[in-house]
C-alpha cells in the first residue's frame, strides 16, 4: 500500500513533479552549504522558515537558477503561476507572488518554500535517500571517520568545529584523539564505523567506505582508474586540438599579411620565402588539427560506451573485479568507431532516470525541445576583439554523445550509484535508528 508522501507524488502530473524536483534540489543545495559552512565553523543563526525561500521569479531579465533548470527541463513558460499555486493547494509548498514597484516600474517578485509534506513526497516519488536520523553523524563527520578508519594507525587531519565536535569533543568516549588537528581513530571509532557501515553507506552512497569485515571493493579502484584515463584522453586531444587551431590561424595571418613595395631583388626573394613558409605551417598546422579532432571523436566514442557498460553494470550489481574492468575497456574498443551506444537501463532512482533518459534520447533523436532555450540561455556572439576563433566545433551527434557520457559518468564515478543501488544489508537491530548508548549526532 503506498504511503501517504507517495499517493502524494503519484497525484501530481510530469509538470508538477518536474517542478517539484527542482525546487527539491534547490532546497537541499541550501541545507547542505549551510552544513558544510557550520562544519567548517562558519555560523548563521538565520531560522528555517527563511532560509527555505527560493527565488523563483526576480525583477529584471536575468533568470533564476530555478527558470534555468525548468528551462533545460523544457517545462518553463508562462504557467509557472499556476503549476506553483495548484501545488500550494496540494500543501506541498507554500508561494510568495508580489509586485513590487522598481526603478523601471512593476515587476513581479515570486519565492516558493517546500513544506515538510512537500519533500516527504518527492523523496518518496524519487526514492531519495532518507534523512539521518538521531545519533548519526553527518556525511561530512562520516567521510571524516572513513578517512581515520583507512589511515589507522596513522593520523588525518580534521578541519571545522562541527567534525570536531563530532568525533573528538563528543561525551566519552571519543571517536578520534590527538592533537594539533592530527588524529586518529579511537576504538570507540572503529565500533561506531563496524557497526554503522551499512547504515552509512546506504544514507551517504557518494563517500567510498571500504567493508569492515574486508570484503571486495563494489568499485574497484583499477576500473575508475580507467574511465578517468579515458576522460583524461578526451581533455589531452582537445588541448591538442586548440594548439594546432591557434598554429593554424597564426600561420594564416602571416600568409594574408601584405608589406610596402619590395625594392630589389633580394628583399622579394626573402618575401616569398617567408610567405612559402607560412604556407607551409599553415598547411602542418591544418594537418595537425584534423588528426586532434579525430582522436578527440574517438575518445569520445570510446569513453560513452565506457561509461554506459560501467553504468549498465552499476544498474544490475555485476560483481567487481577484474572482469567488470575488461569489459568495460572491451565495450570502449568496440564503441571507438560508432557513436550509437545501447539504450542505457532504468534504475528506478527519478533524479537519475530522468537525466540519463532525456540525454540518450538527445542523442538519438526521439526527444526534442517544445520550445527554444529562454534568450539568456542561448550561446552568446564570440567578441570581435578577439585575436583567434574556437576550432570548428565537432558534430551535433558527437557534442550530443560527450553530453550522454557526461551526464552518466556524474552518477557512476566513484562507484555512488552501484552502492546506491546495491548497498550492503542493513541489521534488523539498527533498521529503526542506531543504537542510543555510546553515539551522538554530528
């Protein structure tokens, strides 16, 4: 029987969740820079009811953060009103809508703020991980604690008030001890990091923890090693590619250049040399940039099939090792002369579906935009003072095919999706929250 935040998600239509998703990330972007300044230290004792406020329309042409990504959603037009006010009267967020009078008139002013109904449904409708509970450390205390349990016997530096608290400064005793900012874990640190593994890696599946007990890494060390050397390719063959595209127009500029009247005979014979000259870089240079922009289409042909083998194997929990790693530099060599990758997989998170989904079907033709990206979002005129051009951009399909792997790599790098996805089982005994006795929050 589905629960009441989920017949809540289920209730609205695509706009509304896609608008609701949005303002979801908005508001958990906020929640977590403000964790992360007062882990660091930095305090502000601004309440939740303000800070929740999101700026949705602002006076003035330039867009929000929030139009932007409804605009890249293709859902931004002239409803917004109405989808964000048929949300208030579900009780999912709470609306702002004002006009204010400005230096160049009216203008309309509009904020909206997610009630605590409103992000219940879309964890629920998304499958977001749950929030920490009571007794639980913070993800930037977790990665902390992870970095000691690697390091022990040896030390790790711990930076921030709040981390301090956490492990050093909490009752006794102490996940961590030491001095100076170096420390090291405690054996209370171990216990708390044996028995809370599990529930840390299903809250905070971004943070690599290695098993306890020992057992094999869900994202072997030697497989992201290799889809980095392959993004690295990509980046060298650009690099490459901007050398000689500059060499190029360098080389052109002086074959174009004209001088006063040659006098004698010698001064034309040194022109024309230095215009053969020219010439000639020009054309090595010209060489030099079509053999860049074809290693950098292979690379990328090879890096998207790559990254969606590592992601079809992330979705179906291959085991890790060797093998996972051989195959997917098997599906890269495969992949190196066609720019058509398999249809990448459902895996049931929304957030994940819903970017992957959208950029294959870029990339193969069967979604296109209702309406053009806003104005401010178009790819401005390049400046006419510049001294040199960009190379000739490469193909719609091959932009569209770096834009797939792009977007895949951002959710299996680092093994976060397959340990999101499969994580370890969490104890009957800690299902309900972790033990009380020995544990503070962080």
């Amino acid at each position: 029987m589905a629960t009441k935040a989920q017949a809540a998600w289920e209730a609205l239509n695509p706009r509304q969740q896609t608008y609701m998703t949005v303002l979801y990330d908005h508001d958990q972007a906020e929640e977590t820079a403000r964790a992360q300044d007062a882990a660091a230290g930095y305090y502000d004792d601004t309440p939740a009811s303000v800070w929740r406020w999101i700026d949705v329309v602002t006076p003035g042409a330039k867009l929000t953060s929030v139009q932007r990504a409804l605009a890249l959603r293709d859902v931004r037009d002239d409803g917004a009103g109405s989808t964000l006010h048929a949300l208030q009267r579900y009780g999912l967020i709470e609306v702002q809508d004002k006009v204010v009078e400005g230096p160049r008139g009216k203008s309309r002013t509009v904020k909206a703020k997610l009630t605590r109904a409103g992000r219940a449904a879309v964890r629920a409708g998304t499958k977001e991980p749950g929030r920490r509970r009571a007794g639980e450390l913070s993800e930037y205390a977790w990665e902390r604690l992870v970095r000691l349990w690697r390091a022990d016997p040896g030390t790790v530096r711990i930076w921030g008030h709040s981390t301090y608290e956490a492990l050093v400064g909490r009752p006794s005793p102490p996940y961590a001890e030491g001095k100076q900012g170096d420390y090291r874990i405690t054996e209370a640190g171990r216990e708390h990091y044996r028995t809370l593994w599990a529930r840390y890696t299903v809250l905070y599946p971004d943070v690599a923890a290695p098993d306890p007990d020992g057992g094999p890494e869900p994202w072997p060390a030697e497989l992201q090693r290799t889809l980095d050397r392959m993004k690295g390719a990509i980046e060298l063959a650009h690099r490459a590619q901007w050398s000689a595209h500059r060499r190029y127009e360098e080389a052109e500029k002086d074959v174009g250049k004209t001088a006063a009247p040659w006098e004698g005979e010698a001064d034309a014979e040194w022109h024309a040399l230095l215009l053969e000259q020219a010439r000639a870089r020009s054309a090595l240079a010209l060489v030099h940039r079509e053999r860049a922009t074809e290693e950098a289409v292979v690379a990328i042909r090879r890096y998207a099939h790559a990254v969606c083998s590592a992601y079809t194997a992330a979705i179906e929990g291959r085991p890790a090792g060797a093998d996972l790693t051989a195959a997917v530099v098997a599906a890269a060599d495969v992949g190196r002369d066609s720019a058509k990758v398999p249809k990448p997989p459902v895996c049931g998170l929304h957030r994940v579906d819903t970017a992957v989904q959208e950029a294959y079907g870029t990339l193969a033709g069967t979604r296109t935009r209702k309406r053009p990206l806003p104005k401010q979002m178009q790819p401005s005129a390049r400046s006419v003072w510049r001294d040199f051009t960009d190379p000739p951009p490469h193909d719609l399909v091959v932009r569209r095919l770096l834009e797939l792997a792009r977007t895949v790599a951002s959710y299996v790098d680092g093994g976060a999706l397959r340990r999101e996805l499969h994580p370890p089982a969490v104890p009957d005994a800690l299902a309900g929250g972790p033990p009380t006795a020995g544990v503070t929050t962080g």
